[in-house]
C-alpha cells in the first residue's frame, strides 16, 4: 500500500505533477457592490476565513486579509465611517493570482517572490481567469515537502539501483584479482552510495594487469567518470595488451580529454576538467618484475629484509585534464619484487582523511608506520588494520573521499 498522500497517489497515473488546482479551495467571495458591513458578516460566520477575495463580476481583484480588516474596523468611528461603504476600501489590491493549471514548482516561485503576504494570506486561484477558490501558504508548504520527499526518494531509488550497477561491473576484476594472486586483499569504499574509484585487474601471459583509480568527484558525477575510465582502459587493453602500463595511461587520457572536449587546454571553455589520478602496473609473479606508471598516485613496497617502506611515487601529472597535453607520456619504472614482498597502493582518500587530536590528514608517514607494523600479516590481516586505523582516526569528522586501497604479495 503506498505511503504517498492522495495528491501525489492521484495525479502519478497521468504523469502530472500536483498543481495550483489540487490547493483550490472554494470560500465565499465579495463584490465591488458589497459592504464591509457584509465582510463583517462574512468573517463571523466563517471563523476559520483567513482572507476574503473580492470579484468584479468573474474575475478576481483583490483579497481581503481578516486581521488586518478586523483591526481597521476595530477603531473608533470605523464602523460608523466604512460599514456601508465599498469592501474595496481596506482590499489588498494585488494580490498574487494564479492559474489551476500552474505547476508546484512555478507556484512556489511566484508565491517566494510576492513576499509574505501570499505565505501568511494566500493566493486566488482561477479557471481561465474565473474566481475558483484560494490555497493558502501552509497547504503550499506541506505539498512542497511531500512532493520534495518523493522526489528524494525516487532520486535514492535510481541512486541505489546505479550501486547494484556499479557493483556489477566492478565484480568481474575483483574475481580476476582472485585467480590472479591468492595473496591479495582489496578495499573498495565509496563515500556516498556510488563513488567515484574504481578499479581493473586483468589475467594476461605471464602474469597480471592491475589498477586502481581516483576519478574527479564523488557520488553520482564520480560514477559517471568512472564509466568513462574505465570504460577507456579496457579498450585500450584491449587494443594494446596489458604489459605497457604508461602506455596504458596514456591511451586513457587521450580518450578522457576527446570524450570531455578537454584538448591540451586549448579550448578556451573547455566542456569540463575532469579526470584521474591512477597507479597502472603490471607483475609478473614468476621473475618477481613489477612494472609500475603512476599519474599522483604512488607504490608503496616493502621487501622481507628491508627495515622501512620504499616508496615509488607516480608523476605529478593528473589522466585527462585540461592541463594535461593529449600526447603526454608517462613513465614505466620498474620494481624488482623478492618472493614474499608487500605492495600496497591507495587513492589519497585514506591518507588525505582529516581527524586525530588535531583535525589533520592521516598522512604517508602514519600509513608507512602501520604497513611496517602489520608486515607479517597476511593482505587481509593488514587491510582491516588499515580501516580500523581509518576509522579511529577519522573518529567524529566526516568522510571525505571515496577509499580504495590494494594490498598483495609477490
């Protein structure tokens, strides 16, 4: 049974939103020939009146607000004074006046630029310019906010829907990552109900593709930049292999800036600057050779007889921005991996968290102090202790960023 209220149940059949017409309610009205003798009258019977329009014959041109009028009439000789003459003598003039067939939305508007007066006195409604009735601002208000929780409820809908959505496309990497290395553990959290990292892992001769991604945003325009980097790597892996990760990168910022209309910053209103930063790398478990290209992300790798952790930083160039030329290449390095080696890459959602004592960011240092810590602990092992770290961490501070973060042994 829908929790809905009748206006919205009613009008969803027929895809119309609610309208001035479902506000209308019909009240006595006045004419120009009527006394304010006769407006007194009329508001002693109907306590509840709290404006009275005036017609000249059909048509509306005034109201008439009950405390105000009351006032008036209230002074000495007022009675004596007005009772007989004209009701449009203490008449608001203009009042707002709308048609039954204008929407909520234009109707909201219009009555937030008449002021308080349409709010606390109403509005006229009218049928092809005919007195109909009035609505008034309260009534106005609960419609706007039930029709704004609809609306919020069906935007959540679609928002959850793109989850399972996103989810799904992510699910096939993950299961590659599975077969492709038994010592891996990886971390995907989204900030709000869709994010905007991702990653692609990838079996291939002789060993296996891996990356991890930080789109522009998050939430829904994050996703959105998801779909169209990752989209764009597994063409390129398509069409290139998955050896050459600076290859790789640089296919996918040429397809990011064409798809974006951001060329070498030549537009002068560029459709957007929008991107990734990214680790690409590809290993080779049975030589222990690491292939690694970073675009502002970096490598962290700690071998078995080594006292601290080696860090093998990416450039300091974003994947398909404005400023990033269309021809810009980036740089393999390669990583020897002894057997037993730990390698962990991270979006800087997890190191750029804000929280401690202080209210400052996690940090490189703290996270290499915590992967020497756990660096005899499995990848899953290590990956829980680096949420809890994050979490305590973060303590009453709020999310920042979307949180990726892999960790595997050679």
């Amino acid at each position: 049974m829908s929790d809905s209220p009748a206006y919205l149940t009613e009008f969803r059949p027929r895809f119309r939103p609610p309208s001035a017409a479902d506000l209308c309610t019909p009240v006595p009205c006045m004419t120009t020939g009527q006394t304010n003798e006769e407006v007194m009258d009329v508001f002693n019977r109907h306590r509840d009146l709290v404006a009275l329009p005036v017609v000249e014959g059909v048509r509306p041109i005034g109201l008439i607000n009950r405390s105000i009028f009351l006032s008036q009439m209230s002074k000495q000789f007022r009675m004596e004074l007005y009772g007989r003459k004209s009701c449009i003598a203490f008449m608001d003039k203009e009042p707002l006046i709308v048609e039954a067939a204008m929407d909520i939305d234009t109707l909201t508007l219009r009555t937030v630029e008449s002021g308080e007066k349409a709010l606390s006195d109403g509005f006229i409604i009218t049928r092809d310019g005919a007195f109909a009735g009035v609505g008034n601002g309260l009534q106005l208000m609960r419609v706007v906010a039930d029709l704004q929780a609809s609306r919020n409820r069906q935007i959540m809908h679609s928002i959850e829907y793109a989850s399972v959505i996103q989810q799904s496309t992510l699910r096939a990497s993950r299961e590659t990552l599975a077969r492709a290395c038994a010592q891996a553990d990886l971390v995907w959290e989204p900030r709000d109900v869709v994010g905007g990292d991702f990653y692609h892992f990838c079996l291939a001769e002789g060993g296996w593709f891996g990356a991890v991604a930080d789109c522009t945003g998050h939430g829904v325009p994050g996703a959105f930049m998801t779909l169209i980097a990752s989209t764009s790597l597994g063409k390129a892996i398509e069409r290139q292999g998955p050896q050459d990760p600076a290859g790789l990168l640089g296919s996918v910022n040429r397809s990011i800036k064409q798809v974006l209309g951001q060329m070498d910053g030549k537009d002068e209103t560029p459709g957007s600057d929008d991107g990734m930063d990214a680790a690409f790398f590809w290993f080779e478990p049975a030589t222990g050779r690491l292939v690694f290209s970073g675009a502002r992300l970096s490598l962290y790798v700690l071998r078995p007889d080594a006292d601290a952790v080696e860090l093998v930083e990416g450039q300091r160039k974003g994947v398909g921005y404005v400023d990033s030329g269309l021809d810009y290449a980036w740089e393999n390095q390669p990583v020897q991996l002894p057997a037993g080696s730990l390698v962990f890459i991270t979006t800087d959602g997890l190191t750029d968290q804000v929280g401690g004592p202080r209210a400052i960011a996690l940090g490189k240092r703290r996270l290499r102090e915590l992967l020497l810590q756990h660096r005899a602990d499995s990848p899953g092992v290590l990956n829980r202790a680096v949420l809890d770290c994050l979490s305590a961490w973060q303590g009453e501070h709020g999310r920042r960023d979307d949180v990726t973060f892999l960790a595997f042994r050679a």
